[in-house]
C-alpha cells in the first residue's frame, strides 16, 4: 500500500477537520457523501433522523468543504445516498430506500441537471428488485456508484453498482449490480471482498464502500464490524483493487476514537485550487472520544492528485 496515501486517511489531525458536521438547518450529515460541482463548488448527499428509527436523504450545497447550506429533501424513508455527475449535465443518486417497514432496497434517482437536483424533483426512479435475499424478507442497500456510462443518456447506459446484502438475515455481506438503460437490473455476490476482509478477524457486518482513484490505481474504503453487534468494533479498511488485499486503518484523531465507519473518500479541487482528499465517516458513539462522534469530515492538500478537472 501507498504510505503517503494512508497518511493522507488515517492522520485527521494533519487535515482541515470538522466533528459532528451538519447542515445550516441544524440537522446532522450523516453518510455524507462530497462530489465537486460541475458549475463551482461542492455538493453533498446525506441523511438525518425523522423520527422511529426511520432517515429522509438530502441535498446540500458549499463553497468550502465546511459549512453547508440544505437545499432539498431527496427521499424518505430513504438513508445512505451516494452521487455521481453525469456526462449529460445530471446527477445519479442511488440510497437504500425504505426503514421501518418492509426490508430496504435499492433505489436510483436520476436528474436531467442541478436545479432539478437541487429542487429535490427526479426525473426518473428505478427501485431494484431483491435477488441476493429473498424479497420481503432481508435487506439490500448501501449502495457506492463503481461507474456511471452514458451512450448518449439514461435510457441508453451502464451503471456499475456495489452494495451490501443482509446474508442470511445474520450478517452483511458485498454485492454488485448492473442498472442498464435504467430499467435492467442484475447482481453477483462479491466474495472476494467479503474474504479479504475475514481474513482480518471480520466477524459481523461488512458494509458500506467507496472507490476512488489514487494516482491511476483504483482503492476502495470498505467498513468491517469485528464483532457482530458490537458497535465499537466498526473498522475502515483500504482494499487495493489492483492486488485484491484489504489493510486495516488505523485513524489519528485527537481523542483516540477507534469506531470508523460509512466511509467515502473524493479526489477533488479543495477551496485554495490545490489537488486533494475528502474523506468522510461516520464515528459510532460507541467507540468515539468525548465530542468526537457523528459524521466527520477531513480534508488535506495531496500533492500529485489527479482530480480530472480542467483548469
């Protein structure tokens, strides 16, 4: 693994930190993830509480990575929304739909531009069909968008999907989907992520995931809970697509917290023009230091970045 690359994950200190984020309406970004705005600035996909266990997911705009301005309510019940930029001008989100009822599922909302994202009104929805559990029974979610092709649109694409499944109704575990022309859908389990991390003692869940490119090499974070039930044995692991191993994180924070988890991470231009990483997590109360849980965001200067915009 890239030393640099972990220093760059792990040692929050050294970066421009913000602790139990949340929007200027007062509501806790939780799962946030962070894309650049094609226009300027930076968007923000998230979810926060509504009551009985249940999330809405949301939009939010900025133009400094810290303070962040609501701008619309995606879905509900719906939590850990994830968002791509499309070649068309619009916006992918995918989220794990429902809470409190039925088992949750896959759910993808497309958007022709920014100001239908930013009004909250989706042009299109695909809810993917169970096919990893048996339907009405487990769930399937937490999706991370792999890839997103247009030829030219959305009724002509691929979008490459991970996600996890409820295994058994005892554990989560890694799987893939493949939306095309937002209207086909089909799975395959992802055992091999699934072993890289068992290899490291994981013994409940395995969840959550993001992909980025680090210096033309593809790496995941993926989230491993130790213990099942456990709360403060969630751990972020950084997989190596190229090698197919798994490293554990171990995270610097100034209080010690240990639990790690609903990791992402964006290569992206920061607010003073440099290349850099955005990494977000979401830090179990189980497992945080006095004043350090809820959703975390850290961002650092890395030189050699490839951010893929053009300046």
């Amino acid at each position: 693994m890239d030393p640099s690359l972990i220093d760059l994950l792990t040692d929050v200190p050294a970066a421009t930190a913000r602790y139990d984020i949340r929007d200027d309406q007062g509501r806790s970004m939780d799962t946030l993830k962070v894309i650049e705005r094609p226009s300027g600035g930076y968007l923000a996909v998230y979810h926060g509480g509504i009551g009985n266990r249940q999330f809405a997911a949301h939009v939010a705009t900025s133009d400094d990575l810290l303070t962040w301005t609501h701008r619309a309510e995606l879905d509900r019940p719906a939590s850990q929304p994830t968002i791509v930029a499309l070649s068309d001008g619009g916006f992918l989100v995918a989220l794990e739909a429902g809470g409190g009822g039925p088992p949750p599922w896959l759910r993808f909302l497309y958007y022709a531009d920014a100001e239908r994202l930013l009004s909250g009104g989706a042009d299109r929805v695909f809810d993917a069909p169970h096919t990893l559990v048996p339907r009405g029974r487990h769930a399937e979610g937490t999706p991370n968008v792999y890839a997103a092709r247009l030829d030219p649109d959305i009724d002509h694409s691929t979008i490459d999907i991970g996600f996890h499944y409820f295994r058994r109704g005892r554990v989560d575990r890694q799987g893939r989907g493949t939306l095309i022309d937002f209207g086909r859908w089909r799975t395959r389990r992802e055992r091999h992520l699934d072993d890289a991390l068992e290899r490291w003692g994981t013994r409940g869940n395995i969840g959550g995931r993001d992909r980025f490119i680090w210096r033309g090499r593809p790496y995941l974070l993926i989230e491993g809970q130790l213990e099942r039930g456990v709360w403060e044995s969630w751990r972020t692991f950084l997989y190596d697509e190229s090698t197919g191993t798994a490293t554990p994180l171990e995270f610097r924070t100034p209080g010690g917290t240990v639990a790690f988890a609903n990791p992402s991470a964006t290569v992206l231009t920061l607010p003073s023009g440099e290349p850099g990483l955005v990494v977000t997590a979401y830090l179990f109360h189980a497992g945080a230091a006095p004043g350090e849980g809820g959703p975390l965001l850290y961002y650092r200067a890395a030189t050699g970045a490839e951010t893929g915009r053009r300046r």
